[in-house]
C-alpha cells in the first residue's frame, strides 16, 4: 500500500463514515498510517479508527 493514492475514512458519532483525508501512503507502522495530502501537508491516522480505501 506504500506510495498508493489512499482515501481515509473515520466513523462519526452516528456511525457513518466519512472522507477525513486523502493522499499518497508515506509510511505505515503497526498503530498508524502517515498520508501526504494533495496541499503536501502530512497526517497520521490510527490504524484501528481508520479505514483505508485505494483509490483506481
């Protein structure tokens, strides 16, 4: 999955999920997931809050 384009996904309150980033996978460790966004900045998400989806 490393240097995928990937889209990030969290559930909110009412147990819908939704579109929390999107960008290319940096780096993956065993708690997170570093993503560079399209502005170039970079976020870390949590692995088991976290859904991750590949982009075609």
């Amino acid at each position: 999955m490393s240097q995928c384009v990937v889209t990030a996904w969290q559930e909110d309150p009412a147990g819908v999920y939704c579109e929390v980033g999107r960008g290319i996978v940096e780096r993956i460790s065993e708690d997170s997931v570093r993503i560079r966004n399209e502005n170039g900045t970079k976020s870390h998400y949590a692995r088991d809050m976290t859904m991750f989806q590949t982009e075609k």
